[in-house]
C-alpha cells in the first residue's frame, strides 16, 4: 500500500473498537416516577440492562444477564415497579417480551412461545398495571391483540385477528382502531367498537400517501385523534382530528420535510411541540414552558439536541446531545431547577479522537430532484474549512439501507471510520427516501436500478466534479437495500465504482419478494406496487431486470460480501446465489457469512470484524488511487463468529 499523506499520517488512527464495540453507556431513561435512572451497558462483553436511584447514582445494580445477544431495546413499567425487555435468538428477529421485577430482581417470560413475534399495541398514563401486545403465535402473519397483566403475567385475548395489520389503542387500552392495506395499496382505517371492527373504513388512504400519511395517536381523553397527513397536499402536516364530529384542524406543516416527533403533554396527550427534519431536525414549541425548556436547553449546549425520557409529571426529562465533532452525552434536565447534570458519555474513549464535522449539501439530480445528502472528509483535507478537500481524494459512497428510511445528519461510526482512514464520505438521500414528502417517495416507485440507480450515479459525478472525489476512486457500500445498491453499482455501471461492500444485500428481487417473513404478508402489495409485481408478466419482467443476479457476469471490480446465516428479511441465498454466479464466471469475490446473526450485526465482535475486513479490502483495492490508510486485522477475527466462505486473498491480512 502506498504511503498515506502526510495529513493521514499525523492524524491519530481512531481505533475500529472505538467505533463499532460497546458503547459505555446507551439508552438512558428516567421511571415515570423520577425515583430510578436506567441504561443499558456491557457486562462480560454484552450490553445488558442497568439502574441506579436517582438520588444516588453510583448506586448501581445490574438488572439483567443477558450473555450472548445484547439486549436492542428495553421501557420501563408505567407504575415504574418493573422493566421491560424484548430479546430475539441468533437474529431471527422472533421478539418476546420480558420483565424484571424491580425489588426481587426476579425475571419472566412474558410472552413465552417459540416462533413468536411480539409487538405492543398500547401502553397508557392512567392504567400501571397493563398494556397490549400483539402476539402472531396463533398464525405467523397476523398479530392478535391480548391485555397484559404486568403484575399477575396473564395474557388475556382481546381481538383475534385475521387480515388487519395493525391496530390503535386509547389511554384506556381500548382498541379504538384497525388497519388494513387496500387492493390499491394504500391503507383503510377501521374504527373498533366494543373490540369488534365496522365493516367500511371510516378513513383510507391512496398508494401514494401510504407511507406519509397514518394515526399519530389519541388525546387521553379520546376526544381528539392525531393525523400525520400528506393527502391533498406533499409533505406529511399534522392534523388534530375531533373524533366526534369528525372535523379536522391543520396544528403544524413544513414545505420542505414531513412533520416527524411529537413531543406530548404527559398528563392529557395534547401535542406540544412537533419536529421536521430536511437537512438538520428542528423542534417547533407549541407551548410556551416547552419553548423556554427548549430555548434554556439550545443556549447550555452545541449541536444536536433531543429528549429521551420524561418523568410523569413531565419535571425531569434526560436530552442527548450530539456536537457531532465530538462523541454524544446525556443528560438530567431538571425543568424546575433549570440544571443540566452529566448522565453519562456514549463513546467516552472518542473525547480526544480526531472526528471531523458532517457537511448537509444538496446535490441536483438529473432530472432537477433535489437530494439532500451529507458529507463528511478526512482530517486536514479542508484546511479553510469550504466543506471541499484542498485535492480529490478516494471517496466511499454510503448508501442507507430500506430503501424507504434516510440518512440523518449527526454522528455515524461509518462516516467516522472511513474519514479517518482517508476517505471522503458520501450519504445521499435518493428518491424513495422518507421524510421528504409523498412526491420524493413516489419517485421511487418501480425505480429499484433505475433512477433510484441514477441517483446515486447522479451524486458521484458531483463529487468528481465538485473535486471532492478522485473519478477512478470511489467505492459504494451499504447494508439492506444500500448493499442491493452495492451490487446493482458493480453489475450496472461497472464503470463507476472501483468496488463495493454489500452487507445483507439482496441479489434477486423475485425471491425476496418471495421470501418475506410472515408478518409481512399483510403489507405486500404495498412492495409490488413500489418494485414490481411478481405475479404479472409486466412486474416480473421489472423485477428480473432490476436485480442484479441476472447480470452477476458484468461484475469486473472487486466485491466483498456479508450476511448473517439468520436473516429474516433478505435471506442468506440472497448472497450465495450471487457468490456462486461469479464463481461460475471466474469473477473475485470475497463472501463473510456470520452464523449467529441476522440482518445486520448485533454483536460487536462480529461487527469489529465485519468492518476490519472492509476497511482493510477497501484499502488494499485503492491503495493505487489515492492515499488511504487501514488499520491492521491483528487478530480481530478469533473472537468473531466470521466464517469466510470465500476470497480471502483478496482483503490484506487474512491469509497471514
């Protein structure tokens, strides 16, 4: 490899555990009675749950002892007696529910079936002792609502369900509210009485407002519904709708991005401030205290700023903030004393690492869309600061995954890494991307390799012409559909990208579409209509066309590939069926298969390894391009699960 510039070489190397391990601390949350503080952290290796008193912090006990799969997400109880955590096996993306009983520190199954997705349907601010679940244990494709006992564990059946896709609760936990996809591909919404469904939907949306417009949630009182709305208009505004009369009332739009957060009043659910995100989030008080917590908040800290968990009574609030430049910290907001006092910091090893700042820039497609994208450069490639480097440099396209998620402006361990190692950075947001509006989304429909493709094409040649990017040195990489791009990029436009880096890409449109998990059968159509059908000549036609398999044999840059052995969502055949097209072609590939994951890494030994791999290939690949630099593999494959089924000589270091 050649040497990197001198930039690169006086900047610190930022090491890959930094990044991608354990955070310290993640998910901070207050009780709804202010009496406890909870987060989650690493015990033997594996973030588990933890508490402290609020009035003594350094008082702390380990609640749970998960000791493989880290633990994605837990609450706590509304009567704040217990904590509630979902867990899956392996990947396989079966969530059950359990519970800890704060005193005893006893633990239970809350939902103990096998091949059991929960979900919760409702929770409420007047009733402690229960909430609904959503159990598809009867038939996998369909979730049936039960009441939970928190205190007792009895399930108690509500609403057996067979055909709708989702349901809304009040405060009362009365199901006041079914949704069903209609032939067109929209949404029909159900008004529930006595927890049986009327006939005709009282509500229902067109293909085109399906993912902009759906129910935000009732007023505690039920009085009045909440709408995030796109109909007759393009981004999503906030509607309060009366729910006797029926009458609705504009309370928030944004011209550029869809009303996203609410923030509500703890006691009566009213909306108090609201968010939009277009390039950065903003927050937009509709209450006068909420502003000036708000306002109090902005001037003690720099950067991004958000609320993670409140008190009942709404009086202590722990805020995230992010500087971006330098690694995220939490703290306790006491509204009445107005003090911030430090909770904890994410990735406090990143104090005095070199990370550099994430430009927002606005890149024209060629068709005139507008495509909000971020950037990020390597350290010291700016010297005055323009948001361009001094000189092009080698350059990762990173391409989120979806395709109907986004790109946020903020930290990313990705962006971070792959700056540090030389590289610039580039995030594009490309039509079929939320947040924008129905239009931005609807742009993408049946666009999978074609301009959703030209997008991303669209985004390179501005940064080759904007001398961001060296033009025979910029690699694409993303996991989901941004792998799906990976591999679309090398088979479509071989010309463009010197490699790639799928992770749990899908290789063949038709048997993914063919291969959904279950619980996804309810919201199919809503795929066809957006990608292709499969059951008309005319979609599958689009659907063979669009995937990348068919043109394995136009590959002629370097590949590498992950995939979890467990993934629900874009099963493994997805990668081994493109893995053995190139072997039958002759072509390089490298193949990385993690038996103890699913879609994505969960583990962080698995995901240290995943990225050493990559950025380890991504130098040896572009070392002749421009000045990049990798961090040795050393031995950061033996505590891993990795197997490499194929091309280990094509990545420095894993063949000794």
């Amino acid at each position: 490899m050649t040497a990197a510039t001198p930039a690169i070489d006086q900047t610190t190397l930022i090491p890959r555990d930094h990044l991608f391990g354990n955070p310290t601390r993640s998910q901070g949350r207050i009780s709804p009675d202010g009496a406890w503080l909870s987060w989650l952290a690493p015990e033997n290796g594996v973030m588990n749950v933890w508490i402290a008193p609020r009035a003594n912090p350094d008082d702390v006990r380990l609640m749970t002892r998960s000791a493989d799969r880290p633990i994605p997400q837990y609450m706590w109880s509304p009567d704040s007696a217990s904590l509630l955590y979902i867990q899956d096996k392996a990947g396989d993306e079966n969530f059950l529910l359990y519970q800890i009983d704060l005193k005893s520190g006893d633990e239970a199954t809350l939902t103990p079936f096998e091949n059991t997705r929960v979900d919760v349907v409702g929770a409420s601010d007047t009733i402690k002792d229960a909430i609904l679940v959503g159990l598809n244990n009867r038939d996998p494709q369909y979730h049936d609502v039960h009441r939970l006992n928190l205190t007792t564990g009895e399930l108690e059946l509500v609403f057996e369900n067979t055909k709708f896709a989702g349901f809304l609760a009040d405060d009362t936990l009365t199901l006041r509210m079914a949704m069903k996809q209609n032939g067109d591909g929209g949404m029909d919404y159900y008004q529930i009485t006595d927890n049986a469904a009327e006939a005709d939907p009282f509500e229902s949306t067109a293909m085109e407002d399906s993912m902009t417009t759906s129910p935000a949630g009732y007023t505690t009182d039920g009085s009045v519904l909440y709408w995030l709305d796109s109909r007759g208009r393009d981004t999503a505004a906030l509607y309060a709708q009366d729910t006797a009369s029926g009458e609705k009332t504009l309370i928030a739009e944004d011209d550029k991005a869809d009303i996203g957060g609410t923030l509500r009043d703890q006691q009566t659910g009213e909306v108090l401030a609201y968010s939009a995100t277009y390039l950065k989030t903003h927050w937009h008080a509709l209450d006068t205290g909420i502003k000036a917590s708000f306002d109090w908040i902005a001037s003690q800290l720099e950067g991004e700023t958000g609320v993670m968990s409140r008190t009942e009574d709404d009086r202590i609030w722990i805020v995230w903030n992010d500087p971006v430049g330098a690694p995220i910290s939490t703290y306790i907001y006491d509204r009445d004393a107005a003090t911030l006092t430090p909770f904890y910091t994410t990735r406090p090893e990143l104090a005095d690492a070199p990370l550099q700042i994430m430009h927002p820039v606005e890149i024209t497609a060629r068709d005139g869309l507008t495509l909000p994208s971020y950037l990020t450069l390597p350290p010291a490639s700016d010297p005055d600061g323009t948001g361009r480097p001094a000189a092009p440099v080698p350059m990762v396209l990173h391409v989120h995954g979806g395709p109907w998620a986004r790109d946020n402006y903020g930290f990313s361990s990705t962006h971070q890494m792959l700056a540090n190692r030389g590289f610039a950075v580039l995030s594009v947001n490309f039509r079929g991307s939320t947040g924008f509006g129905k239009n931005f989304i609807n742009a993408g429909n049946k666009q999978w390799g074609l301009a959703m493709h030209d997008d991303l094409i669209d985004a390179v040649q501005w940064a080759i012409d904007e001398g961001i990017a060296i033009a025979d040195a910029v690699a694409i990489m993303g996991g989901s559909y941004g792998g799906y791009a990976t591999l679309a990029g090398l088979a479509f436009t071989p010309e463009t990208f010197a490699c790639g880096v799928d992770i749990v890409g899908p290789s063949n449109l038709e048997t993914l579409l063919g291969t959904i998990p279950p619980y996804w059968a309810p919201m199919v159509k809503i795929f066809h209509e957006r990608m292709g059908d499969p059951s008309t000549e005319e979609g599958l036609a689009m659907l063979k066309a669009a995937s990348p398999l068919n043109k394995a044999d136009q590959i002629t840059k370097p590949l590498l590939i992950a995939q979890g052995a467990n993934d629900p969502r874009v099963k493994q055949d997805e990668s081994d069926q493109i893995v053995a097209a190139m072997k039958t072609a002759n072509i390089p590939v490298t193949y990385v298969l993690y038996p103890d994951e699913g879609h994505g890494f969960a583990k962080p030994d698995n995901s240290i390894s995943f990225f050493a791999i990559a950025e380890n290939f991504l130098a040896q690949t572009l070392s002749d391009k421009g000045n990049v630099r990798a961090e040795p593999l050393g031995d950061v494959l033996v505590p891993s699960s990795a197997q490499l089924v194929e091309g280990a000589e094509h990545v420095q270091g894993l063949t000794g």
